[in-house]
C-alpha cells in the first residue's frame, strides 16, 4: 500500500499533530508540502502547495481564517480535511452549506471520537448491551468536542432539543498548558461550563472547566446510562437477563511495562476477553490523540470517494452551532429552544 499523500495549511500548534503523525508512520502517510504564513520552510503558495499532488489538504489554521480559505480550496478542486471548528459564527457556519452540498469532499478533523478510550465506549454502546441509551454525562472535552461525543452516545442528529446552561469560575492551581508545566505555582480563577442538552426522551450533560486538559489535578469524567446497564468512567454494567448481573473494567494494553522488550506503544484496550479497539497503527510511539488524528487522516480516501465520513461538514457545524446557542443560554439566563440544523433554520 502506498502512503496517502497530503498536504498541510498551518503552522500552529494542532498542525503540529499532523507532521508529528505523518513523520511517526512514513508508511502509511506522506506530506507533501506545507505552506503557512508564520512558519519557514513551507511551499510559496497555495498553487505551490496544490501542486505537490496530495489527495487532500490538510487546513489547520485560525478559526477566524478558516471559511474564505475552505471556500479557496473548494473552488480549486482540492479535498480538504478542515480542523474545528469550520466557521466562527452562525453567519459563517451558513455560508459552508454550499461546500458540503457539493459532495463528501470536504471532512472535519473532529478527533475525539476516534480517541481509543472513546472509541471502545461507543463500540459498547453499538453493541446494544446497554439497551436504549437515555443519559450522557460528558466531562471530557469543551464545546463542539464535547457536544460531538454526546451527541454521538445519546444516538441524536439534529432533532429538536432545549438548551439550559451556565459558566461560573472557581479556584485552582494553575497546571500545565500548551507551552508546558508552570514555571512558578499561580492561582487562576478557571471557567467552566455546564450544559444540559433535554431532547425530550434523551437527556445530554455537557460539563466542562478549561484546566482540565492538562491539569495534573482535575480529571475526566463520563457516565453513560441505558436501560439495561450503564458505563461509568472505565467501567461497564449491564444485565445479561432481568436476574443476572455482567461486570467488566475497560483495560488498556500497553507495551513496553516492566520486562516487556516490544517497544512503546498502545496495543488495544479490552472488557474482559473482547477487544474494543485494535491499535491499527501498528508500533509507531503515538499519543491517544495523535492516534485520533491518525484515524481522521487514514479515512479520507475512502470519505473523499464516499464512504464512512471521518466528520461530515454538516455533523460539524451542528455541533458548532449547538456550542454557540450553549453561550446564548448562558448569556440569556434561561433555556434556548432548538428545532434542526442551523441550514434548515437559516
């Protein structure tokens, strides 16, 4: 198999996923070429970057930038798997209907779902061992992220839904960032969001402080209730009949512990004897999120062609769009009535 070539717009932190991906597995991707304004090295300009021959681009740039250089690359021709989110406001997010109508060529990089954790958690709900799903608690992502993944365990696409919300600040001390650990102990007043997503039989909890992506001190939180067992952090219950229990703890499956001389690297994570998720990466030293960004990369030839979408546009600016009336919410107090997609309602 040859290695999917690609190439990258960007030059921040997030496109950093993408070169550290494609350097761990020359195997299985390639860049092309990269072209970014704030970073040497890249190609001259977006014709240059096109003509390096990759089967998409990969557009990691400002969220403030992102629509007019979708709409640049839409009407070059390009596929184009675009992070989140695609659009800042509602006026933006309607603007993209056009691209998404065209086709499938356009995908978004909405990672979390193919996180290995996360991806065993919905196979489980897939399996239907839990029977109806009725609550998701999500405690591990912010906004879109977050709302994506709820939506995704509640089993819910655009249908009516009222929105209740509201941030308040609270004490900590202040952990890692993007730079890295602290360089001194500081106090920060750190906002969080609540959210609840009522759609009517399914009931959303979003739940979310800012220090909980790199605080050493604040952890993840998930709960996810049907009617027959549930998932609780890493473990699942459920009833095999109406008298009979079933335990199981998700494990994961690492190399390299102790005496094991494999490498570093995630083998796969289990519930009891059934494997959830296969590492399909191979031995390449990756994080859990590079791993998901791996998946969203691997899937675009077939998604370009039409098959299984990584993220389809329209899924991604519902999940923005549901991330702004959450702010309304807030702002108005009270709940915030929603009845479709934001390009049926535009």
């Amino acid at each position: 198999m040859e290695p999917i070539p690609f190439a990258l717009i960007g030059g921040g932190w997030r496109a950093a996923f993408f070169e550290r991906v494609a350097a761990a597995l020359p195997e299985r991707f390639r860049l092309t070429g990269r072209y970014s304004r704030r970073t040497p090295g890249g190609s001259g300009s977006l014709g240059d970057l096109l003509g390096t021959q990759p089967d998409f681009v990969v557009l990691a740039v400002s969220r403030e930038a992102t629509p007019g250089l979708l709409h640049e690359l839409a009407g070059r021709g390009a596929a184009v798997l675009v992070e989140t989110p695609p659009a800042v406001d509602l006026d933006g997010l309607r603007g993209l209907a056009p691209l998404a109508r065209a086709g499938p060529r356009i995908q978004v990089a909405e990672q979390y779902r193919f996180q290995p954790l996360h991806a065993a958690r919905l196979a489980i709900v897939a399996s239907g061992r839990l029977g109806q799903i009725s609550e998701a608690q999500v405690s591990v992502a912010h906004g879109y992220h977050g709302i994506d993944l709820l939506r995704r365990f509640l089993g819910v696409s655009n249908e009516p839904v009222t929105i209740t919300a509201r941030r308040f600040e609270s004490p900590v001390i202040a952990g890692p960032d993007r730079a890295g650990p602290p360089a001194k102990e500081h106090r920060i007043h750190d906002p969080q969001v609540i959210a609840s997503f009522d759609y009517g039989d399914r009931l959303g909890i979003l739940d979310f402080a800012d220090e909980q992506y790199f605080s050493w001190i604040r952890g993840l939180r998930l709960l996810v209730r049907g009617e027959r067992g549930e998932i609780d952090g890493n473990d699942v219950r459920w009833l095999t009949d109406h008298r009979t229990p079933a335990h199981v703890r998700l494990e994961r499956h690492d190399t390299g512990h102790d005496g094991n001389l494999e490498g570093l690297y995630l083998d796969g994570i289990t519930a009891g004897a059934e494997w959830l998720y296969r590492n399909p990466f191979g031995t390449a030293r990756l994080t859990d999120d590079e791993l998901a960004v791996a998946t969203c990369l691997a899937g675009m030839p077939a998604a370009i062609d039409g098959g299984p979408a990584v993220c389809s546009l329209a899924d991604a600016v519902h999940d923005r769009y549901l991330d702004l009336l959450v702010e309304q919410a807030i702002l108005a107090g009270g709940p915030v009535r929603v009845t479709g997609h934001p390009w049926d309602e535009g």
